[in-house]
C-alpha cells in the first residue's frame, strides 16, 4: 500500500509543539474581536510555524532546541535532495530552474508562472512535461486560474494558466535566501517579530495556498481584465461552498485595498457566499467583507 506523505500543516505542528490548536476552531466560530494582545501572540505562534515548516526533521530540530541557523541548514539539505532528484528527471537542469523561481515569481504579482522566465530560454516543447513532473513530485502546489468561477471551478480552470506554491512554507523561506551560505538568526528574528521587508505578500500567499491545500482542496484564482485598462483584477484564490465560491485575498500586513474583492462580488454576487480578506489583523467585518487572521485560513476550507 502507497501512502501519500505531506509535510506536517498547522495542526499537526501545533500538536508536536504543545500549542492549543483547538481553540482557534472555537475562535473562528465565534467571529468577534480577540483583541490585539491575543492575536498579536497567536500571529507570531503562526510566524514560528512558517520559520520551521512542515518537515519532520526541521520541526524535530526545533523541539530539540536548535538554533534557526541550523534548521535553515537540515532545509537546505531537504532542497538539495529534491535537486538531485530533479537532475535525474531531467539533467539539463531546468526542472531545478522552475522550482527555484517559484519565489521570485510570486514576488512578481503577475497573472501566472511564466516558463521562460525561469528557465531563460524559449518555452520547448517537453517544457509543460516537465511542469507535470514538477507537479507530480508533491514539492510544488499548482494553482489554476478559472475561467468562470459560476461554473465549478474544477470544470472552468484553465490548464495553461496556473500558478505554483512551495508545498513547504519553511522551504519556501529558506529559497527566498538561497543566495546567501547560511540563512542567519537575524533574518528569522525579523519574521518572527514581523519585520521583514512589508512587500511580502507573496510569502503569506504561499502559506495560504498550503494551508487550503492541507484541507484536501485544490487551488484555483481568477483574473479578468479592467475596461479599457491593460491592468486586471486579481482574486487570490477560490473555494467552492456548497453551490456557491467564497473569495480569498491575502494581505501581508493590514487589510489595506480590497478593489479586487468589490469588483467581484459586484460581477459575480448571485454565486458568491462570502468574501475574505486574510491579513494579521484581528477579526472584523464590515461592508459585506469578512477579515480574518491567517492563521484561520484552515477553517474556511473545512466549511
């Protein structure tokens, strides 16, 4: 019998970690204000869990009481297995290619993952082969944008426009400094006090992606073009709910700009159920918009 392994989701670190998971369902449920004391500490829980990741050996480090220093070496090593994995894939290297930029792609905000701009060439013919393999490795998350999300989206997506997660958020941080030997204790002291640099959206939007993959989804945005505009509109990401699709942004820091979200629901509403915005601020709602903590995220997908 084959059993399919992921890295460990919030829940599982939570458990190994001591940390009281259940009541978060308990606050999820209730949907009023924590208060910025309670949710700063559950945020910075949640940072810890994005710091360590999901891989048995990196959390098994951290309970053992290892510095940052070194679980961001046992992450680069899990990164050079997948490497050598990859080169036996494909040899040219260009699989590798397509995992490294993942980040940098992201980072980017574009409509999709583009090919040649991981790989610097031309998009070859075997190249979508090779996204497959990717795919079918489980160290990426694919996300399809789907056409018409009052459809189901399963039926709508659009194969060649997709997006890709790092399927561990701990990875995902250790290739954002990949160019560096050794991540040092400082970088990781900034996450956990949240103060990296404020344009990283990006790493949250990862940290989403797994925890709604965790759930046993699959990933789906939707673009559409503003009139008389070369600029879209962009919904992070989609979840069907009984007959209808809740919609998703995420936001690294506050709730800021939500235009996406309003034209949405205005295009789409007899299809929609309810509209989110993940940030790290507290729980609040108000013109038909619902704000979340991330680290609720998981809870919406069990709905």
């Amino acid at each position: 019998m084959k059993i399919q392994m992921y890295p460990m989701d919030y829940e599982e670190f939570c458990d190994a970690t001591g940390q009281n998971y259940a009541i978060l369902e308990g606050l999820f449920e209730k949907k009023k204000s924590l208060g910025q004391q309670i949710n700063r500490k559950l945020m910075r829980d949640l940072r810890v869990y994005m710091a360590v990741g999901g891989m048995p050996q990196a959390v098994e480090a951290y309970l053992e009481g290892d510095n940052f220093s070194m679980i961001d070496q046992i992450k680069r090593q899990i990164i050079n297995l997948y490497e050598e994995d990859f080169k036996k894939i494909d040899a040219s290297g260009r699989l590798s290619a397509i995992y490294h930029s993942i980040p940098a792609q992201l980072s980017k905000d574009t409509k999709r993952y583009r090919l040649p701009t991981a790989t610097g060439t031309r998009k070859r013919r075997n190249d979508d082969n090779l996204i497959y393999d990717l795919i079918d490795s489980k160290t990426v998350l694919p996300s399809y944008n789907t056409t018409d999300p009052r459809v189901s989206l399963s039926l709508t997506k659009d194969l060649d426009r997709y997006k890709l997660y790092i399927a561990d958020i701990g990875l995902f941080i250790t290739l954002m400094f990949i160019d560096r030997p050794v991540a040092e204790n400082e970088i990781y002291a900034k996450l956990l006090s949240d103060k990296l640099p404020a344009n990283l959206g990006y790493l949250y939007e990862n940290l989403v992606a797994q925890m709604i993959n965790a759930t046993g989804r699959e990933l789906y945005y939707h673009t559409w073009e503003k009139s008389n505009s070369t600029h879209y509109y962009e919904i992070d990401f989609l979840i069907s709910q009984g007959t209808k699709v809740s919609a998703i942004e995420v936001k690294s820091s506050g709730s800021g700009k939500h235009e996406s979200l309003n034209h949405f629901r205005k295009k789409y509403a007899n299809s929609i159920k309810d509209c989110y915005i993940l940030s790290q601020k507290d729980i609040e709602k108000k013109e038909n918009l619902i704000f979340l903590p991330i680290y609720m995220t998981s809870f919406l997908s069990e709905r």
